[in-house]
C-alpha cells in the first residue's frame, strides 16, 4: 500500500502543482485521498506489507505515507463511542494470518496513466533489490483485471500457518503488462538468466501476454549464458533439476534429450509459452536453430522446424473451419460475428514458417554427409543428420510442408549415400524404425506419384489416426526440374521425368513452362543414359530460337552422333519427354555450352571441341603459348580479338565457370591435343584468381569467387601420364623431343631446354602440378592480401579424391612400359614377403621407384585412404609406416539409386577402389560385348543385303 500512497501522491501533486514529502508512518492511510476524508472509523491495526513477497501481516512495519508536516511521533487513535467495542488483536472477528481486505483504492487518474505509474515504482524497486514488492505490484494489477483469477498459493513457512494474499484493490482495472515487461527486462539486464526464466513462467502463469522481443531476449541470454548449479543454490531455485514427466506426449520436442543446459531452458520457456498460448517470433526460432546447428543439436534444430510447420498447419485448419462458419452466419444471418472475424484475422496473420530454416537444416546435413569416416564421432554425427533429414521427410510425406521451392531439400534427400542406418519415422500415427536411404527415395518417389495441385489428396488410410488435409502448395519450377534431374540421374526413367513435366505445363495451375534448366538436365541426362535421340532433340530446340544465334551450341560436328535403332525417329522434344514445342524465349547459358561439350565427347568426338575452340572460347589469346590447335584463328579474327581489352576478355573467361573449363580439357585430353590443354589450362588459372577480385569505384576489392575443381587436376595429370607412356608405347610415331607443350617447365628451367625428352617433361608437368593443387588457395589467397592488403579473403582448400590419386600413382608408382596381367593378392603378398626377406637378411631396400612417390603416399595415407598392396614392398627399410598393412577409411556409395550393389570387389593391386557414379550400371566390358554384337549384326545384314542385290 505504500507505492498508492507515494504514487498517488506524486499525481496529486502533479496535478496541484504544490510539493510535499514523504515521512515515515504506521497509518494505513492511503495518499489517493486527503486525510480529512479518511474514515475516523477505520481500524487501529492497519494491514502492513511484511517482508514476506506479497503477503500481509499485522505489525509496526513502517511504509511511506504523505504528509504535511516535518516528520512527528505516532499519534494514539482517538477513543472509540461507547457503543462500539473495541478492536484489539485477539478479537475473534480479526485473524492474524488472514487479514480482511483493505478499501478500495480510488483515483482520478485514468488506466493507462496508473499503468505507467505502477511500471516507474516497479522499476525502482528492481534497483533497489525489493523484488517480492515489484511482484506484489504485478498481482494486485493482474486481480484487478481479472477479479476471478486464481490467486497466488499461500505463503507457507514452518512452525507457522500459511499467509494468503491479499491484493490491493482498485476502482478500476489496470493492465500489468508494461509493468511485468518493466520487471522482466530488469532480470534480463541486471540479474541472472535463470532468474529472468523464472520470472517470464510466472508471468505467463498470471495469463500476462509477453512481447514476442521479450521472450527473444530471454532465450537469448538462456543461450549466452546457461545456467548452473551454482546459480541455482545461488537463487535457490530448483529449476535446474531435470523433469521426468514435464512433457506432453503430442509435442514432438523433450527438453531434457538436449545436452547443452542454456537449450534445455530456452525449450522449456518455449514450450510455457505453447502452453500459455502465446507467440514466438519466426527469429526466436531462427536463433534456436542456428544456435542448435552450431552446438551440433541437429535432430533438436529439425524438431524445432517441424514443431513450426505443426503450428502453422493447425492455424491454417482453424482458419479454414472459422471462415466456414462465417460464411455460414453470413448466408443465414446476413453479418458475421465480429468475434469470429477477429480470429480469423488472428490466424491468418501468422506467417509460413522461414525457408531460412529449413536451407540451414539441410546444408547442416549435407556437410556431416559428406566425409568419409569410420570414428564413432563421425558415426554419431552422422546418423543425427540422417535423423534430422528423416524428420524433414516426414513433413514432405503427411504433406504438411508449406513451402513451394523445396528443391534443397530433395538434393539433399538423394543425395544420401548408400548407408545400413535406420531412422524414426510416424506414418498415420504409428512410430516405426525404416532403413534412411530407402526411405528418402520411398519419399520422393511418392512425391512424384503424387505432385500436388493445391488441393487436398484423398485420404487412401481413412482407419488410420492423425491423418490431415493437405497444406502443401503447388511447386516451383525449381523442384520440378529437381524432380526430372531425379528421374533421369536416380530413377533412369524416362517415362517418370515425362510424368512430372507432363504434370507441371498441363496439371498445375498455374501451369509452368520449361526453362533453359530443364534443357541443361535433359542434355546431361540424356548423353549419361545412352539417349542420343533426347540431346539431339533438345538442342534442336534451342537452335530454333534467334537468343541462340551466336552461341556455341550452333557448331554442330561433320558426322553426327548416330541414333539408337531401338527408338523411333521423332522430330521434337515433346515426342520423348511431352515438353511442348518451344515457343518462350529461352537462351542458352554457360551450362548449356558445357553439356554440349561433355556430350561430344562422350560420343566420340571430342576432337570437334578442338577445332570448335577458338570460335567457342576466343579469350585464349591472352595466354602466351606457342600451342593453338589444328584450325588457328586467322589474321581477321585475331584482330577482332585484340580489339577487345585483356580485362574484358579475362572478365568473359570469369563468367563461364569452373566447370566449363573442366570439360573443355576432358574433351582435350580424349582428343590428346596436350598442348591447347596447356593453353586452356593456364588461361583457367588467370581466370580462377581474377574471379575474386570486383572492380568498384573505390578500387579493386575481393568478392566470392571460384576454384578450379580437383577434377580439372585429376585429367590434367592423366593428361601428363598419357604423354609420358607415349615413349615406350610407339617411339617411331611421337618421337623422343617435345613439341607444343611443357611449356611452363621450358620457360622456367634452361637445363630442360636443352634435354627436352618426352619422359622428363612428364614428370616434371606432374610434380608441379600436383603441386600446384595443393597449394592452390593458399596461392589466391597470397595473390589476393597481396593485392589488398586488409583483406580476409574466406577460400576453402581442395581435397584430393581417389580418382586423383591413382592419376598420381599411374604416372609416379608403376615402371612405364611394364603391365602386367591379372595377378591376385598371393602373388602381391609373395613379392612382399621376398622384399622383407631380403631386407632381414641382406640389408637390401627396394630402389627401383620415383623418389616423388613417397610424397604421394603421405599425402594418399594422412587422406584417410588404403594403401595398394604393389606399393608397400617399395618401403621396406626405408619408411616403416608405408610399408604397413594399414586399412583406411570406408568409402560411402554414392551411387545412384537404381545401380545395383556390387556383388564382390575388384582387386586393384596398383590403385584405389572407386564407385561409378555416372552413366548406366553397366560395365565397359558388356558394352564391347554389346558393341561386337551389333557390329556382327550390320556385317550379316550388309552381307544378306548384297546377296539379294546379286539374285
């Protein structure tokens, strides 16, 4: 009752415009009205705040009381009528422990201006530490806005009855919800976490409605600066104790399964606020998960996200039946109810969940998915992110998912390598463990099946519980191109990828046209399956548009690639995959022009890339080599290039990409043009460090930027193995000298000037280049600080792969001109044998391999990879740990989901175990198989066909 008193006062006074201090008094006389109007009658023993919370007890307790005088003694209450009785302590009308109410508290001062009273006085009782008094304030507010509400519990202490609490009361209602947030913000500044966790639960008890930024800064001080046990005895608080049952069974998040302590708080507080129907803002839930993917709380941060899709669906389901029953009231009643119309605008207020969640969530999992290893770390690791992407699933499964781009999510669902983990899935109601992999094709397959258009699908398990209507929108054009690159790449099925194309331009409303995405994956897909008819098709389209004239894609070869017998002659993309014809403006890109590459070399032609490549890629003038291929460009169109600066040439070779440049020198090295691959090469090296370097007004600066791929490394070395068994296997024909490449080794060494054998050069182009992948972004990185100096450019390092390291071995490990036949692990583990026989006894270390292979068997072994049986013996004597029988780490399959498993493994005693990843489940061997057949086939016919010409 002291804070009506000062705070009424101070109104008064405001209002009067005179001053009066505050002394010191046992009266309970409230300052609300002057004390010529107080009542003589009231009793002697007021009912004074006690030092227990926001409880009363009858005693001397001194509060603030106005008066006008300087401060003067208690005054003896006047002598009572003799009709009357006195009141003592122990009357019986009058209890100690549960006192009567006091007066009303009335005021001319409105609600909102006693609301920012009541949030001053709350304030200054945090600072001065009287926090049970800031708490009493917050009751007797809330009592006054809700007569009916459940009071606090009773003070209980021991050897004592319990103390109930008595509000103040008010003539009028007064809301507490600035005061409470005035109360909360304290704790969150000034005190402990914990404490300001606490305070928000009792808050929210009391049915005060908590700011959505309030309740973010709660969880983020939860996360900043978890609780401890400390804090705990501290307070004495017994929130730290773990909940058995604080659960419900129908939310899909336990608190206590997360491992950091500031986490299991903030999901605590984020359930109360569930339960207390109160919102969250889509950051509180933004900075959960981020905060979950970086403590390595992955299946917690999926949980959260499928916890947001769950709130979203259900409000869309009330909107629904809400909107139905204003319809219905304005067909029968003509107006609606108000109430309704205003929970309706309530439900539909709320946002679709952020697809910023969901794209962090997969490419948390993408990551932990990609290593190879066998530690149980690793392990763990990586079945939570099999966990996290199964719970995702799910929501694409029930159709709950209320996202229309979901393309990252479904790369990153068949992304998945082949691996025995099972996960948790509910289906219908029912908890079941299924195989990971398996079930992340089963769900994309179905999402095929069953694309949806808006409308709610049938219910095929109308037994089944908790089956809903569908929320999931139409797709985008990215998912459906996702889906056909699925079909094609995954499923090697034409006639899936025609069903979702077919389903996206004539069942979609809006229905969808095709884009130059689509075209890129039915050129790369088709050249993969043996489809030569799809790329031919495709492209033919694209030449039709007048946006294509000048592209590379135009050049067609002399001869072009045969069609397969065993299809139709079709004159149109829509006769394969029901693509309608062309008609949109689609222009082709850089990836268009690199799967036109990849498919003339995988025809058989890459030496049309060759003669194609001065008019396709001009920019390689500004590369000094002597190399230009079989057709240099002419005087004319040297001219035209030089007319163009050397910046805006190298700004051209930027914009194709890393990837172009990698299949350029494929198609080079299929062609054994070495000298232009040189050129291409050096060309992409300029290219790759002047892609992080932004020209602005303000002078260079560093932006994001690309690396050349470990493949590019891995054809250049095959390139350099090639030209290196060129010696031993046709001398006569490519002679001993060099001619048109090495071209950097000759610049930079005079003593390989003078002995310009084929073999020399070889290995020397190997050695730096293997080298040079190494070292590749620490040598942007050097360029760049060095350019500018205050820069921190972020460039990720390469990782060499298998593929790259058996390049290695091929041209550094194996004696050129000697291979041998097939040879099984007995006749490896003999000639090991013999090599340490002869070390044991003679002293005798194997000499006869390159001096650089040894390098490359450190960097092979720190990989992670096994060492092949036929290089060990080589280290005898020399390096202990080479010569070891040292297993590596497993390999996840990655292939796609139609090749089948390999029945047995392919023993590869000069090289490392790889997966086929690309192309049809089929090996080189039954294609020659093939190939004989059918060129048998044509021999019979032509024969046959000349016998009839005779007769």
């Amino acid at each position: 009752m002291q804070w009506v008193a000062s705070r009424a006062a101070r109104g008064a006074l405001i209002l009067t415009r005179t001053h009066r201090p505050l002394s010191l008094s046992a009266h309970s006389v409230t300052a609300l009205a002057p004390h010529s109007h107080a009542n003589p009658n009231s009793s002697p023993y007021p009912h004074i705040r006690s030092i227990f919370s926001s409880y009363f007890l009858t005693g001397q307790e001194p509060f603030y009381e106005e008066v006008v005088e300087l401060p003067r003694p208690v005054q003896p209450p006047e002598p009572l009528e003799a009709s009357q009785s006195p009141k003592s302590l122990h009357a019986p009308e009058y209890n100690f422990f549960h006192p009567p109410p006091p007066p009303p508290v009335q005021s001319p001062l409105p609600s909102t201006h006693l609301a920012l009273i009541a949030a001053t006085t709350v304030r200054q009782f945090c600072n001065a530490g009287a926090f049970s008094d800031a708490h009493y304030i917050i009751n007797s507010m809330v009592y006054s806005k809700h007569p009916n509400a459940p009071r606090p519990e009773p003070l209980r202490l021991p050897f004592l009855p319990s103390f109930e609490f008595v509000p103040i009361t008010f003539d009028k209602p007064i809301s507490p919800r600035l005061a409470a947030h005035a109360l909360l913000h304290h704790m969150i500044r000034k005190e402990s976490p914990l404490q300001a966790y606490e305070t928000a639960q009792k808050l929210m008890k009391m049915r005060i409605r908590l700011r959505e930024a309030t309740i973010l800064k709660v969880i983020e001080a939860l996360l900043q600066a978890p609780p401890t046990v400390f804090t705990a005895l501290k307070h004495q608080s017994m929130s730290i104790l773990p909940r058995a049952s604080g659960v419900s069974n129908h939310l899909p998040i336990n608190p206590e399964a997360a491992k950091d302590d500031g986490l299991r708080f903030a999901l605590m507080l984020l359930l109360k606020v569930r339960e207390n129907n109160q919102r969250c803002s889509d950051r509180t839930f933004e900075t959960l998960v981020g905060f979950c993917l970086i403590q390595g709380e992955i299946i917690m941060g999926s949980l959260l996200f499928v916890l947001l899709v769950k709130d979203y669906e259900v409000r869309s389901q009330m909107a629904q039946e809400v909107k139905a029953k204003i319809t219905e009231q304005e067909t029968c009643q003509g107006v609606a109810s108000p109430k309704l119309r205003h929970l309706w605008k309530d439900l539909i207020r709320r946002k679709i969940p952020s697809n910023r969640l969901l794209k962090a969530i997969t490419h948390h999992c993408g990551e932990q998915l990609a290593f190879d290893s066998d530690s149980e770390e690793d392990e763990t690791r990586r079945a939570e992110a099999l966990q996290a992407l199964a719970n995702l699933a799910g929501l694409i499964h029930a159709r709950t998912l209320p996202h229309s781009d979901i393309s990252y999510l479904l790369r990153g669902l068949y992304a998945c390598p082949k691996l025995p983990n099972k996960v948790t899935v509910i289906e219908y109601g029912e908890e079941r463990q299924v195989n990971a992999y398996r079930y992340f094709h089963h769900v994309i397959f179905r999402l095929v099946h069953h694309l949806p258009n808006g409308k709610d699908p049938p219910d095929k398990h109308p037994g089944k519980q908790g089956s809903v209507s569908s929320v999931m929108p139409p797709l985008s054009r990215e998912t459906y191109n996702t889906l056909v690159h699925y079909s094609l790449r995954h499923r090697l099925s034409v006639s899936l990828a025609q069903k979702a194309l077919h389903h996206m331009e004539h069942v979609r409303r809006p229905a969808l046209r095709p884009d130059i995405t689509t075209y890129n994956i039915v050129v790369r897909s088709g050249t993969l399956l043996r489809r030569n008819d799809m790329v031919t098709f495709a492209l033919e389209e694209l030449r039709k548009l007048k946006e294509n004239k000048g592209h590379g894609i135009i050049l067609k070869p002399d001869r072009p690639a045969p069609l397969p017998n065993r299809f139709p002659d079709t004159t149109r993309l829509s006769d394969v995959l029901a693509v309608s014809p062309t008609s949109s403006q689609i222009s082709a890109d850089e990836f268009t022009l690199t799967s036109y590459i990849t498919h003339l070399t995988s025809t058989g032609n890459p030496h049309v890339v060759a003669s194609i490549l001065t008019h396709v890629l001009p920019e390689i003038s500004i590369v000094d080599h002597p190399a230009w291929g079989d057709n240099p460009p002419s005087v004319y169109e040297r001219a035209m290039m030089a007319r163009r600066t050397r910046q805006e040439r190298l700004n051209r070779a930027v914009s194709l990409g890393p990837w172009f440049f990698t299949s350029v020198l494929n198609a080079l090295c299929k062609a054994g043009k070495t000298g232009l691959a040189e050129r291409v090469w050096l060309l992409a090296k300029q290219a790759e460090r002047a892609s992080w370097v932004m020209h602005g007004n303000q002078g260079p600066e560093v932006g994001q930027g690309w690396c050349l791929p470990v493949h590019a490394y891995t054809i250049m070395m095959q390139l350099y193995g090639m030209e290196l068994r060129k010696v031993f296997a046709c001398a006569l024909a490519y002679g001993g000298q060099v001619k048109g490449w090495a071209f950097y080794v000759l610049v930079k060494d005079a003593v390989a000037r003078r002995h310009r054998s084929r073999r020399t050069l070889g290995l020397r182009m190997g050695t730096v280049l293997y080298r040079s992948m190494f070292r590749a972004a620490r040598d942007i990185y050097d360029s760049l600080t060095k350019l500018i100096p205050s820069s921190q450019p972020q460039i990720y390092q390469l990782q060499p792969d298998a593929r790259f390291f058996n390049a290695a071995l091929d041209m550094f490990g194996r004696q050129a001109g000697k291979r041998a036949a097939y040879t099984g692990p007995a006749h490896w583990r003999q000639k090991e044998g013999k090599a340490r026989m002869r070390f044991s006894r003679w002293r005798k270390v194997p000499q006869k391999h390159n001096p650089f292979l040894k390098r490359i068997v450190q960097d092979l072994i720190t990989a992670g990879y096994e060492l092949p049986i036929a290089f060990r013996r080589m280290f005898i004597g020399s390096w202990a740990y080479g010569s070891l029988d040292r297993p590596g780490r497993p390999t996840l399959n990655r292939q796609p989901f139609a090749f089948p498993v390999p029945k047995r493994k392919k023993f590869l005693p000069h090289a490392l175990r790889t997966h086929k990843d690309r192309g049809l489940p089929v090996q080189r061997s039954e294609w020659k198989q093939v190939g004989h057949r059918w060129k048998n086939l044509w021999r019979r016919r032509l024969r046959r066909k000349r016998m009839i010409q005779r007769t």
